[in-house]
C-alpha cells in the first residue's frame, strides 16, 4: 500500500523533510566566498548541488533562503565549490553553523585555506577537489534561489588520482541524505551503456546485458 503525501495539506517543512529524505544521496557543495569588501571569508555546505552544463562548464546549488554564500556571490560574482570529503566530517557539518557574517569559518572551525589561482575566494587546501567558479546567473524560486557558476578553473590533488582520472574510491565523498544522516561511498558497482546497436531484439530483462549470441 502506498502513502499520499499532499505538499499544501503536509506544509513546507514537513514536505521539504519529506523531500530531503527521498532525493537521496544528494551531493554537498563545500562553497567558499568572500564578502563584498573582500575581507571576511565564508564557507558553508550546501547538498543541493550538481552539474548544470558541460559546455561551458556550469555547475549549480541551490540556496534554501537567503544565506551568507549567496549575498557574497552576489556582491562580487565569484565562488569556490570544494569537495566534502569523509576525513573532514566534522569540520563540514561545523561550517553549517549559522555564524554571525562578519565571522569567519575557516578560522572559527579551524579549516586551513588555499589561494585560489583565478578567484578570489580561498579554496579548502585539505579538499581534493576545487572548482574555481564566476557567477553565471541565478534564479528566485520561492523561498530558494538557484546559483549557477561557471568553472573557470579546476584543481584536483595527484593522490585521487588513478590513471589520470580522479577515482571515487580515493576521493571518498560525502553526501547528505535525510533529517541529520550523511553517507559515504559505500560499494560502488559498475555498468556500462548499452548502445541501441547491441539492444537484444527479442526483449530487455535484468541480467541480460545486451546483445545474446544470435540474437
């Protein structure tokens, strides 16, 4: 038997419980910026993030109600997207306190920070991962906005790397998933497309990979 869930009966904090705990995992986007007057540094997780475009190379969060990331990038158009990585557990979930602005997360969660190379907001230098990004636009939706950067430069630690492509088992990512639960990698299983060409004639059933002999 299912369950019916009406969003205007339920109310928008049940429902978005609700949401968060069904879109799952969600992917954390570790965003670093600076203030207007480029002085104090922010860094804030965000899980409503992916990829947005490939060319050029967009990527998107969501800020859920008008937060500290989301007035910085405003004011000065640059972000930093930086994994959140398993080892800094901790120190991500801290970030998401709700600091003061003019407090800095780097120093009151004790995060140590990178120059950029094409911004000017600091990367996380524990982070595997950074992408350097210029403000492409952003969307109002209801109570939420959607930010979309452009990634003008990437930088990715040679230890995550496996012939030159990084690997997921040695990134070990995070991602959220309902009410205070995270996750990590777990197993990781893999499957390759099928092309049409190789799409059995006599019909698809799971475990049949693709094209039988004499099919």
């Amino acid at each position: 038997m299912r369950i019916d869930h009406d969003p205007e009966v339920l109310g928008s904090r049940a429902f978005y419980r609700l949401l968060t705990a069904v879109v799952v995992p969600r992917p954390i986007a570790w965003v670093s910026t600076l203030s207007a007057d480029g002085v104090t540094a922010n860094l804030a997780p965000h899980s409503f993030f992916t990829v947005a475009c490939t060319d050029p190379p967009i990527v998107q969060f969501t800020s859920v109600g008008r937060k500290d990331s989301l007035r910085n990038i405003e004011a000065t158009g640059e972000f930093v997207v930086n994994l959140a990585p398993e080892p800094l557990f901790e120190q991500i979930n801290a970030s998401a306190v709700d600091f003061p602005a003019q407090e800095d997360e780097f120093d009151a969660v004790g995060i140590e920070r990178e120059p950029s190379l094409r911004v000017a907001p600091p990367r996380v230098a524990a982070s595997p991962v950074a992408l350097e990004c210029r403000l492409h636009s952003t969307l109002g939706i209801g109570n939420s906005t959607l930010v979309l950067g452009q990634v003008v430069h990437a930088v990715v630690d040679e230890d995550v790397l496996v012939d030159g492509h990084p690997d997921i088992r040695r990134l070990r990512p995070l991602a959220r998933l309902g009410g205070d639960e995270w996750s990590t990698v777990g197993e990781v299983r893999e499957l390759a497309r099928i092309p049409y060409r190789d799409w059995p004639k006599k019909g698809w059933r799971p475990g049949r990979p693709g094209r039988e002999h004499g099919a």
